[in-house]
C-alpha cells in the first residue's frame, strides 16, 4: 500500500528544481570527473576516482529519493481551500505563548521542506500535531522537553 505524502506547491516545486539540478548539472560532473580520473591510470590507488564515485553514488541515491518522494506526493494548495479558521496542512498559524507572551508564525509543511530557521515546521512536529484541527483562538498545549507549554491561536492564514 502506497502511502501519500503531503507536500505544498512549494515543496514539490523545491525538489523538482533540486532534481533538474542533480540530473542536468551534478551528474554530468561526477561522470566527468570520473571519466578524468581514470584517465590516470591505476584505479586502485586513484583517490580522486574513489571520490567521484563515492560522490557519484550519493547523488544517485538523492535523485532516487526525490523521484520516489514525487511520486507519491499529496500535493496540497491551501491557497485552494477556503479558510474555515482551522488550522490544516499548509496553514500559517500565529500563536502566542500564554506564560510568557511570545508570539510566533509558522507554516506547516512537508518534512522535507521544514526550515524553522525560515519557520516553517514538519507536520510531524510536536507544536504542528497539537495544532492541526484545532481553531482560531483555541489553547493548546504543546509537550516539550521543558514540560507542558500552553499557546493561544491568533491567527490562521491560508497563503
């Protein structure tokens, strides 16, 4: 049974540009590289061949991955959705922490497009699981390492 991932537009559109990358520039670098290497002679003692190979076999795992991870993507545009003030996948939430009243706005995204220092959070997070299905001016209570910290919803976007 195939299991969909969800992705946003501009997950999938990462990883694509990532892919053409890898396919059109990285790969025909490697294969260069190798194709100089060899041109030195013995290939049991040429680091710069075992290197371009072993880099080689790195980006070919990379693009077998993101190929698989295209193929079974859930693509999910919530700009498409119209907003109910609940928070979904691909939603951006503003939340406040109740004890120490910070405030933060973060989008839930795929696992591969997660970058909290761009605040964007995975789905499978723990502040993203307490979030989903949850609405606008709701309390939830996240687990933390630091215990239970309690935030209100401000805001849900669909952008």
């Amino acid at each position: 049974m195939i299991t969909h991932v969800p992705m946003t537009v501009k997950g999938v559109k990462k990883l694509k540009k990532e892919l053409e990358k890898l396919k059109k520039i990285k790969r025909p670098q490697i294969i260069a590289s190798i194709a100089n290497a060899r041109e030195h002679g013995d290939l049991k003692e040429n680091a710069e061949y075992h290197a371009a190979r072993e880099e080689q076999g790195f980006c070919e795992g990379r693009i077998q991955d993101i190929e698989n991870k295209l193929s079974i993507a859930q693509i999910i545009d919530v700009t498409k959705i119209k907003n109910t003030g609940r928070v979904i996948f691909g939603s951006t939430v503003t939340i406040r922490n109740i004890k120490k009243s910070e405030t933060f706005t973060y989008r839930i995204v795929g696992d591969d497009e997660a970058d909290f220092k761009k605040n964007l959070i995975s789905i499978n997070s723990p502040v993203a699981r307490s979030l989903i299905g949850k609405y606008n001016n709701n309390i939830v209570e996240v687990t933390t390492p630091l215990g239970i910290v309690s935030y209100k919803i401000l805001k849900v976007e669909y952008i």
